[in-house]
C-alpha cells in the first residue's frame, strides 16, 4: 500500500484500534492457477495473529496451505471530498476533487484450522467482542449444544501470523486548516453517514500544522 509521509499512521495501537473499529478485513490469498482470490470475513487481532472464521462450502480455505502468504485488507471510513469545500477555492481556484480515507494492511502467512475446540474459542471471542456493549449480551452457550455443535461443522478457521503492518489515515493533512475546517463541514452536512464518519475521524486527528 502506498502511504505518503503525511499519511502514515505508526502507532501500532492506532491500527489495532482501526482494526477493531471495522470488525472485519479483505482476506487476500493466491490461488492454484495464480489469481488473487479475497474473501471478506470478521476478524480478531490479538497479540501477533489474526484469527477468522470462513464458510466450509467456501473453496477459498482449500487453497491456502500451511505459511501460504496472505494480505488482509481492512478498510476505514471514506468518503469523496469536492474542491467547492476547500476555502482555498475562493483565493486562487487551484483546487481539484480528492478522496479521503482510513485503511490498514496485515501481510503475513496463513494457516487453516479445523479443530472444533480451536473454532469454539474464536467464535466465542467474536461474539463476546461484539455482544460486550448490548445491554442484554448474547452467548454462544444461550444456544443449544448440539445446534452450536452443528455450526460448527460447518466453518473452518483461519489463523494469519501477522509479520508486516501498514496503517494509513488520508485526511487532508496537506491542506491549510481553513480548508481542513471546510472539508470538515461539508463532509458533516452532506447526509452520507460514511462522509459523517470521515468528518469525526478528522476531528479527532491532530492538525498538521
């Protein structure tokens, strides 16, 4: 992932925080015939491994052996930032369209799991991660043995070594703080909730300047 200097996030709790924020990533493998094959799935980074879950009847987990190589893409808020919010506009008019917007890449080697204990854990850790917040959380032991059983049997996991991280945050850091300010603002009022998300992870970034 190209990642200019202004854009670059190196604290690795930000892009674990970026991570957890989506709840999920591109899985990217390649296969037999050498072709890309991506499969979007919940993950869970913990420590130096991403844990996952993918459909048994998905052919994706028969291609990956044992330290195959894998790309996990996980994608953030964005959104399309027109030139008619920049104030900069109205000095000089030498102002073009861009896209803002938050990713984080995983690259490291794979390994399929098929163990139903193994797959119980990271299922488990999944929901409790995610049911945490509700005031009535779910459990997988709300559901009856032999149904979760029978899930069960119908997933494999995958478990990915993390080995390399690149986490990227475009939001406008190269424009002034009243164009800033303006991107901000058009952002907010535009009624798209992915614009509104990339507005409020522009207030929290610090300025550039």
């Amino acid at each position: 992932m190209y990642v200019p200097a202004a854009n670059g996030v190196p604290d690795e709790a930000e892009a674990r925080a970026m991570v957890a924020a989506a709840g999920a990533a591109t899985v990217v493998t390649t296969g037999e015939d050498g072709y890309p094959r991506a499969t979007l799935l919940p993950v869970r980074w913990v420590g130096d491994r991403v844990v996952a879950h993918l459909a048994r009847a998905n052919p994706h987990w028969r291609e990956i052996a044992d330290g195959a190589p894998c790309l996990l893409v996980v994608d953030g808020p964005q959104a399309y930032v027109s030139p008619g919010w920049y104030a900069s506009k109205a000095e000089h008019g030498r102002v073009v369209p861009t896209w803002n917007d938050a990713s984080v890449q995983l690259r490291g080697r794979a390994t399929v799991h098929d163990d139903p204990a193994w797959l119980r854990a990271v299922v488990t850790d999944l929901t409790d991660a995610h049911e945490g917040g509700r005031p009535d959380p779910w459990h997988v032991t709300d559901a009856p043995e032999t149904y979760v059983a029978g899930q069960l049997r119908g997933i494999v996991g995958l478990e990915v070594l993390v080995e390399q991280v690149t986490a990227k945050a475009k939001l406008s850091q190269n424009r002034s703080d009243a164009d800033r300010a303006g991107v901000v603002a058009g952002l907010a009022a535009s009624g798209d909730p992915r614009a509104a998300a990339v507005a409020a992870r522009m207030r929290r970034a610090p300025s550039p300047g």
